[in-house]
C-alpha cells in the first residue's frame, strides 16, 4: 500500500516539471466543451488538478469558464497559479483540499471534472463530494485509463512489474456501480480514446527518471534502475529507432438528477 505522504512527497517534487513529462490530450476537453455548448459561463471545480495542464486547455477551449482548481498539494496549486496567471487568466481559484476533507459550495457547479487523478482517491467519496457541488443537471467528467489501457501503453507492455505495481486504477464496471450506487447521480455514458504516440529511447527514459506516472515512484530506486534497463533492452530489440504505440483512455460522464 502506498502511503498518503509519500505520494503527496513525490507530487512536490515532480510539480516544477510534470507538465514538460506528461502528454495533454485534447479530445477529452473538447468533448466537455461540447458537453458544456449552450450554457452560458459555465463554472467548474477541477479535482486532482495538478499543475494545471488541463485547467489552461479548459480556459482556450471552453467560453467563459469560471473555474476552481483543487488538489491536495500545495506546490501543484503554485505552479497552476503562475501558468494560468502568465496567460492573463484570472477567472480562477485554488484550493488546497484532499478528495476526503472537499467540501464544494452546495449546488453551484455546472460540471466538476477529474484527469489523471480518481486512482488517488476514495472513488465513492469523491462522487459524493462532487454531487453535493454539482447543480441539477449538472455534469461529471472523469478522465482516467483502465486497468487494461494501462497494460497497453508502452510501460505496460516492456515496463517489468508496470503492471504489478499499478494496482490503484479502477475498472469501468466498478466506476459505473459506484456512480449508479450513489444517490442523486445517473451513468450517462463512457467514452474511449485512442491515441497513436511516437517517441525516442532517450525521451522514454527521461520520463520514466522524472517519475513522469507516479508508478515509477513505487519501486525502489535500485529497483527502478534494474527495470529501465530492462525496459530499454526490449525496446531497443522491439524498436527500430522511433518508437511507437497507442495510449488509451476512457473518459466517462454522470450527471446529477434534478431532483
Ligand atoms: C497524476 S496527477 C494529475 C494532475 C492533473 N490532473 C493532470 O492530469 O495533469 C494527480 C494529482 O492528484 C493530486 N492528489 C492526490 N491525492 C489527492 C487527494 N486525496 N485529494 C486531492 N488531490 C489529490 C496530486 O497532488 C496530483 O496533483
């Protein structure tokens, strides 16, 4: 079991260089914004925000958004405050909170979303807490992989004990339960995305020492040493030069009963 401190030690330390690590997709925003289309200056929470990748891709992509961004970790809170500041966006928030202490201002949310993050989380506490923010109607849009996207990607595949080691992720059918098991939300769908990614050696072993996914913070540092060379023997025997692979997603939405 990973401890609390210890991952929230390991966002401190990747904050100042995660988003230069991580890919940002832009299909799961522009489905919220169509998602969003008709409602005029939605207002939104972000969950697990980070440093704040997906809050500025929200802001270019969706008109007139209001937005409170949350996360346990001081330090991502800094870093999503000076990247949206440096754009010239002030129409934002932050807040330091955990999932388990959240407690969102009753019914004022047009949408709380979550990328990257819901495997950090109490899940059904987390759904509790967002429905209790959300307005009637309003909506709620996970982004995460699945156990089984996860043993796809490029890790999942040549990585050893990628898989193993990454336990926390949740399965469609336990995220749909857990939602249609919670009082005032409703299932409406889950969508899966599916991205081509190329890549050199090189880059692949910069993430895997920046920690770019927490997981690689679950070995130990020797441990870790050992399965890079692995990792870089099977890709080097697999690959001619560019590597390449898909990674997948799934982005599921619920919306709040307008009772
Ligand atoms: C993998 S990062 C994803 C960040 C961002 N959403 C992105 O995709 O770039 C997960 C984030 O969740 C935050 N986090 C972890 N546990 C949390 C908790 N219990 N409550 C709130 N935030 C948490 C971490 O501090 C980290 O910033």
């Amino acid at each position: 079991m990973v401890k609390t401190h210890d991952m929230n030690r390991h966002f401190t330390d990747v904050s100042s260089v995660y988003r230069g690590v991580r890919t940002t997709d832009r299909e799961p925003v522009e489905r919220i914004a169509m998602v969003l289309k008709g409602l005029p200056c939605p207002k939104g929470a972000d969950i697990g925000c980070g440093p704040g990748r997906y809050d500025l891709l929200m802001f270019e992509t969706i008109p007139e958004l209001h937005l409170t961004c949350i996360d346990a970790n001081r330090a991502m809170l800094e870093q999503v405050r000076a990247l949206l500041a440096a754009k010239g966006i002030d129409a934002f928030e932050t807040r330091q909170s955990t999932v388990e202490e959240l407690e969102l201002e009753a019914s004022a949310y047009d949408f709380v979303s979550s990328f990257n993050a819901v495997h950090h989380f109490d899940f059904r506490d987390f759904l509790r807490r967002s429905r209790d923010g959300l307005a009637a109607s309003g909506h709620l849009l996970v982004y995460t992989r699945l156990p089984a996207q996860n043993a796809r990607t490029i890790w999942g595949r040549y990585f050893p004990g990628f898989t193993k080691k990454e336990t926390r992720l949740h399965e469609l059918a336990d995220m749909q339960r857990w939602i249609e098991d919670t009082p005032g939300l409703r299932f409406v769908n889950a969508t899966s995305l599916r991205y081509p990614r190329r890549s050199s050696l090189e880059r692949l072993v910069e993430q895997v020492r920046s920690r770019h996914y927490s997981t690689f913070a679950l070995y130990e540092p020797d441990a870790l040493e050992h399965a890079l060379a692995v990792f870089q023997k099977r890709v080097r025997d697999r690959f001619n030069g560019t590597v390449e692979w898909y990674d997948e997603n799934v982005l599921v939405h619920a919306r709040r009963n307008n009772d």
